[in-house]
C-alpha cells in the first residue's frame, strides 16, 4: 500500500434499536450490496471491510421514563464506540454503516476522543432533516434516534453521554447541521438555548447551498478531523425513498453532490456515518446506490470537469 493511499474500514451496525420504525438494521448489507467498498478501491482507496458489530437484540417495547430501548441503545453505542475508536488507532478512516442515526452517539463520541488523544480540533456536518435534539423531558415519542445531538452535547443520561469518557463528548460549537426541515417545538426552544448552527432549508434556499455550505466550512483547515454524520433522510424522498422518516423539500440530486464535493474540497474528511438507511422503504436499492454515489463525491468524484 503507497504511503498516500487512505486507508478505509467498513464498520456495520445493523440496528434500528432507536428508530421508531423497523428496517434500519439492514442498512450495512444494502451499502455493502450497492458495492461501497468496490466504488471507494476504484477511488484508490485501501478498504476494509471489519465486519459488524452486535448488540442485543431490538426488543420493540414502548417508552420508559421518557425513552425507548435504553439498555439496548447503550449496548450498541458503546460496542460502536470501540470499534470506531479502535480504527481510529489503527490508522484508518472509519465509515459506520448504520442503522439509526442514534448509533452517531457512539461514532461521534469515539471520534471526539480520539482528536482529544491528538490534540486536534474537531469540527461535525451533521447532514440530517432533522436537529436530532430531544430529551426525555420533550421528545413526542422516545426514539433514541431523535436524541443523538443533545446526548454528544451533554442533555441526556449519563450512560449515553458519557460514553467517549467525557461529559460531554463535544461542545455546541462544534457542530453545524445541513439541511434541516423538521425541528419540535421542543427541540426549537433547546437548540436556540444551546446555540446550535443550523442551516436549515429556508436559510438554503435564501443564500443558496454553495454559501451554505461555505459558512459551515469556514475555519476548517489542516489541525481539523471533519467528521461527517449523513443521515440519508437529508435527501429529498423524491430522490431517496428508502428512509423511515422521509420530510419532504430537501436537498435535490445537484445540490448533494455540491455538497459533498465542497466537503471532499477541504481534504479534512478524516470519519464518516452512513445512516438511516431503509431497505424496507426503498424501490430496489436506489436510495442505497444513491448514498454509495455520495459518498464517492465525498472522496473526490467530481461531477464537474475541473
């Protein structure tokens, strides 16, 4: 392997554990099917494939005390906290192939350690219809998946948000979220307190994404790890059919690809989520080759003759 080839490990975790709707777990099989790790060696990437992680199974049980699946949720995040922090440390860049988008806690979690570790600023795009921002105390239902944000910022119970060692894992202004469109009332009061940057589609449409994305790039530079959280629901379901939670009015297919193309621009990208994924809902792996595209624009396929 040359010095410069980029070293990639595929880390599976087939749960939907936190999401309100089953389907999630078969997530890392669709993204495998659709032959990300092909796509990514054609990138001249070296890839490997670690497998999944597991965890208990999903037991289907209703809210307690404000949150579904608690124990499970913290089994699974903290398996996928090890493994993300382990190829860390091995040298590589991990892809986590969700499942639900609550699985971030454990990826995010590992990632803000090991920039601890290294001393390197950490900066997240968290590409998602929605802020992700419940607690207990405000969610409409008790999906985990809808808490991952506040949980890395500290709101949240300590088995959860203590994960990377840490409470918190991250601070507020490490964070900026792309695309947002759905936001609880609750949840809007929270993250105006907390002062989370948020780019949302009104503020998109006005100033257009390529302003957009540059903002939430600004002071990325070459002592930033930039870790991308993609939750595919981003996307607008005209496009990406196969999600549980489809909001209508998101990113097109031109816009995605200017967005990853912008983020591939920096070369910072140094982690990376791939959630939210549906087999159940999608129309013949679409969404799944889709994602895989994106990804690829993430790693340097452009569109564009540049």
């Amino acid at each position: 392997m040359s010095p410069t080839t980029r070293s990639v490990a595929l880390v599976g975790v087939p749960t939907d554990i936190g999401a309100g709707h089953r389907g999630s777990s078969m997530g890392p099989e669709a993204l495998r099917v659709a032959r990300l790790a092909e796509r990514l060696s054609k990138r001249g990437m070296h890839v490997i494939d670690r497998g999944n992680v597991t965890g208990p199974l999903n037991p289907w049980l209703p809210p307690t005390n404000g949150y579904r699946h608690l124990d499970e949720a913290v089994a699974w995040n903290t398996a996928t906290h090890e493994a993300i922090y382990g190829a860390l440390n091995d040298g590589h860049l991990p892809i986590m192939l969700g499942g639900d988008h609550c699985l971030a806690i454990g990826s995010i979690s590992a990632v803000a350690r090991y920039c601890r570790d290294k001393g390197k600023k950490l900066r997240v795009l968290w590409l998602d219809a929605h802020a992700d921002f419940n607690t207990s105390n405000i969610t409409p239902s008790g999906n985990i998946h809808g808490m991952p944000v506040a949980c890395l910022c500290g709101h949240g119970p300590e088995a959860l948000t203590g994960i990377g060692g840490t409470t918190p894992a991250i601070s507020p202004d490490v964070i900026r979220q792309i695309g947002i469109r759905s936001v609880d009332e609750g949840e809007k009061r929270l993250v105006h307190e907390v002062g989370i940057d948020i780019y949302d589609m009104r503020y998109i449409d006005e100033i257009g994404i390529k302003a957009a994305m540059e903002e939430a790039l600004a002071g990325v530079d070459d002592d930033t790890h930039l870790h991308v959280s993609f939750d595919v629901d981003f996307l607008d379901p005209s496009i990406a059919p196969g999600v549980g939670t489809t909001v209508r009015g998101g990113p097109n297919y031109r816009e995605a690809q200017l967005v990853m193309e912008m983020i591939a621009d920096t070369g910072r990208v140094g982690s990376l989520d791939i959630v939210e994924l549906n087999p159940a809902f999608d129309k013949r792996n679409q969404t799944a080759k889709l994602a895989v595209e994106l990804v690829e624009s993430l790693f340097g396929k452009s569109t564009l003759m540049r």
